[in-house]
C-alpha cells in the first residue's frame, strides 16, 4: 500500500517523466547548446524545418520569418562556445514573437495590412530586448487576429492558424495569439511570447494543447506593444510547460530567466467558482476537468466550490459595454472614421465600432465598479491559494461552423467568456492541457492573486503533473 508521503514522492518524480516527454523544453535545449550535445544551429534548422514544411502550418502561422538571422545568430552562438567564450544562459534557443511586438527595422503591423506603409521601429520592444539579450534566438513574427481584436484566432489577411487536433476539419488556434500557440505546439520554436486582454494567451494555449501565461497587467512593460486596451493587456509567455513559461515570465519582467520551486500539493486549496463559468460546458471539457479535479483531490488538494455572487453580475449578456471596447474604439478612431476603414477585416472592423458610443461618464463607472468588483472578490477567496476553472467551456470549434459574423461573434463570446474574468480582476492566470493524449485539446486555469505572479507559478508547477495525468 502507498504511503501519503510516498505519493508525494511519485508525484514529483511524474512532473519530470512528463516533461522529458515533450519536445523543446527551453531549460534542456539550453543545457545541450552549452554543454555541446546540441548545435544551435541544428536546434534553429529543425525549427525552420517544420515552419517551411509545405505539409504544415508555417504559412498560417509566420507573417514574417528571419531564417538568415536566426541561423546567422546561432552559427555565432556555436561558435562562442566552441572557443570557450562567455555566452547567455539560453543562447541558441528559438523563440517566435506574436505581430504586435517591435522588432528594430521591422514595421509592427499587428496582424493587419492597415499598418504595412507604417515606419519600421527604432529598436526592439523592451520585452524582446530582454528575451534576446538573454540569448534567444528570434525566428519569427507570428500570426494574430487583426489587432488582438478576437478570441478566435483567424485572420483574413495571413490566413487561418489551425489547432493541431482534428486538422482535417480545420479547428480554429484560438486568438488572439493563435500564431505563437501553433508555434509552439508544432516545434516551429521553443518559447512564444503573445499578448492577453481577454483570453489572448490561455484561449490559444487550451486549443492547442501547451501552457499560457496571463501576468499581472503592470507585471510587464508596455513600450514596443501595440495597445488593444491598455488596462487589461498583458504580455505572457507561451510554451510546452510550466517551467518553460516560468523561465521566460522572470526575463519578461527584468529577471535572471528561473522557474520556481514547485509547491508541495498536500493541503493547499483551490476554489472552483461555481456558477456561469462552470455552465454548458462542452462534454470532453467537462470530462477533462472533472478527471483532473478527482486527481487533484486525490493528491492532497483541497478543491472547494464557492458561489461568488460579484462574478454572477458580471455574466457577459449583462454587460454590453465595457472598458476594453471603449479603449480599443479610442486606438482605431483615427483609422475607423477615415478612407483606410475598409482595409479592416469586416468582423474586426464591426467590433471596434462597438466602442464608439461609450459615454466617458460610463466609462469612468465601469471602472468605479470594477475596483469594487475586484475588493469583493479579494475577500472571498483570500482563504484559497488559487481559483480553478476550465480555460474554455468549449474545445476548439471547427472554422466551417461559424459561416457567418453573427455566429463568429457568438464562438468569440464562448471562447472568451471564463478567461476575460481574470483580465477585468487583473489577476495572473495560467492554462495547463489537462486532457488525455490524442483527445481534443482541453485547458484548466488556475487564477491567482494580483501581483502575486511567481506564487501561482510556484504552484502551477507542483500541480502540474497531476493536472496533465
């Protein structure tokens, strides 16, 4: 008979037979680069490799894609290390950027043609500074709804970014950052980093089966970042573990590049949020979730279901206008109201006008009730170390299904709908896949407290094991 203590045990040691499954794992890539067991420029032509397979998605996934760079960069890092010269900690490990990043010499145009006559920019987004100067190797610009605008992830100007699961029907990424998930989930890089307003990190990480990050919006500097809405984005790394997201979040805010020390599992407690977003839920959702709560449970995890009342008032049909359509009306009003307004994706360009009958009076009140809205919900879950809920209530839905705007509108709405709560709450959220291999993609997300960032990862990464199964 197994122990408590002996579970614990085995729970810790399945975290590293889980991780040495999967493929690009930035740590490991960049132990092999340094200790020679890997060329960089073999890790970079592999990447390359699968972005220009005619078979794959690198087409729908890449708007811009540096090949002579990156190899130019690794061929450099390998010779460094070959003659024994000082390198960065993660020198030679690839890593895609979602459209909406400044690149130095590069136009920024965030998914959209609207911006293709733009200036180039004078020098990199500090975020992807940070990242290259720790030593990654940029191989491209990812695909992206048109300026962030949509949890779906299509894009009429690149093309359709495609969930790996069920390719022949043709399943949506997830968006807005469905670029830099397929990017990931295809090994066309190690690390991404998108952007999260609504969902924009976690929706894209739940359909494509890898882990998303959604920080503290003032976690991560702005400058070099197209805005959709500057009170709720939030820059956020994607990647194929806990760990890996961990690593690049700490560089992303000015740290050193480290994950945490896994929490132990036994006796921390977790809340679900019982109510709208627990609500019709799609059945291999429900599956999922429900398996990994058990899993959970029988780890020592304490799981409780709360009825928070404030959370209920904010269901989406109650809530027409809101902070993010104000703002977002507010960075397009230029362009909407001049001749480039038919350069708009019509489905982008319909949901920006949303925001232009938003009084500043109203404005101003939203906000009143959000800080409201966030104290209430502080004090109910301060006895719990996380929120759990699934990331989206529905698995990937398949792009022949939605023929219409009226009923893009209604998936974008689902996709959104439980992950959009922890931008308005501003609280760091991670998804984590949580389904059984070769099933559709499902993620569960663990909200933490605001600004409280490393500690949600600290225990995203000793719950980890145990949420995958």
């Amino acid at each position: 008979m197994t122990t408590h203590a002996g579970k614990i045990e085995m729970h810790f040691l399945a975290i590293a037979v889980i991780l040495c499954a999967m493929t690009y794992l930035i740590k490991d890539i960049a132990h092999q680069i340094a200790d020679g067991t890997l060329n960089a420029r073999d890790h970079i032509e592999n990447c390359l490799a699968a972005i220009d397979d005619k078979n794959g998605q690198g087409q729908n996934t890449f708007i811009e894609t540096y090949h002579d760079r990156a190899r130019a960069e690794a061929d450099a890092v390998d010779t460094a290390r070959k003659n024994g010269w000082a390198l960065p900690p993660f020198a030679g490990v690839s890593l895609s950027i979602k459209d909406l990043f400044d690149v130095a010499g590069d136009v920024t145009k965030a998914g959209s043609i609207l911006l293709a006559d733009s200036p180039p920019a004078k020098k990199d987004a500090t975020i992807v500074a940070r990242l290259r100067q720790a030593g990654f190797i940029l191989i491209g610009r990812t695909n992206m709804t048109e300026f962030a605008f949509s949890g779906l992830g299509m894009n009429v100007h690149y093309g359709n970014p495609l969930s790996p699961y069920d390719r022949k029907t043709g399943r949506v990424a997830g968006g807005s950052s469905s670029g830099s998930a397929v990017s990931v989930s295809d090994n066309m890089a190690a690390i991404s980093i998108g952007s999260d307003t609504g969902g924009s990190t976690r929706a894209p990480a739940s359909y494509c089966g890898i882990v998303g990050l959604k920080p503290s919006t003032a976690r991560m500097p702005s400058d070099g970042v197209f805005p959709l809405s500057p009170s709720f984005d939030a820059a956020g790394p994607m990647g194929n573990s806990v760990a890996c997201v961990s690593i690049i979040d700490s560089i992303m805010a000015g740290g050193v590049g480290v994950s945490e020390t896994p929490f132990n599992p036994d006796g921390l407690r977790l809340a679900i949020p019982d109510g709208y977003l627990m609500e019709n839920l799609d059945a291999e959702v429900a599956t999922a979730f429900d398996a990994a709560i058990d899993r959970l449970r029988d780890a020592g995890v304490h799981v409780q279901k709360i009825r928070l009342d404030a959370l209920e008032a904010m269901r989406p049909s109650n809530n027409t206008k809101s902070i993010v359509s104000a703002e977002a009306y507010a960075v397009h009003r230029q362009w909407l109201e001049s001749d480039q307004s038919d350069k708009y994706d019509p489905f982008i360009g319909h949901r920006l006008r949303g925001g232009a009958d938003i009084l500043a009076a109203d404005y101003i009140a939203m906000f009143e009730k959000r800080d409201t809205v966030c104290h209430n919900i502080k004090m109910q879950t301060r006895g719990f170390d996380a929120l759990v809920l699934p990331t989206t209530p529905g698995i990937a839905p398949a792009i022949n299904a939605m023929p219409t705007r009226d009923k893009q509108l209604e998936m974008n709405a689902r996709s959104l709908r439980n992950t959009a709560i922890s931008n308005y709450l501003d609280r760091p959220t991670i998804s984590i896949p949580c389904h059984k291999s070769g099933t559709a993609p499902v993620g569960l997300s663990l909200m933490g407290s605001r600004h409280h960032d490393r500690r949600l990862l600290a225990i995203a990464e000793g719950l980890e094991a145990i949420i995958r199964g």
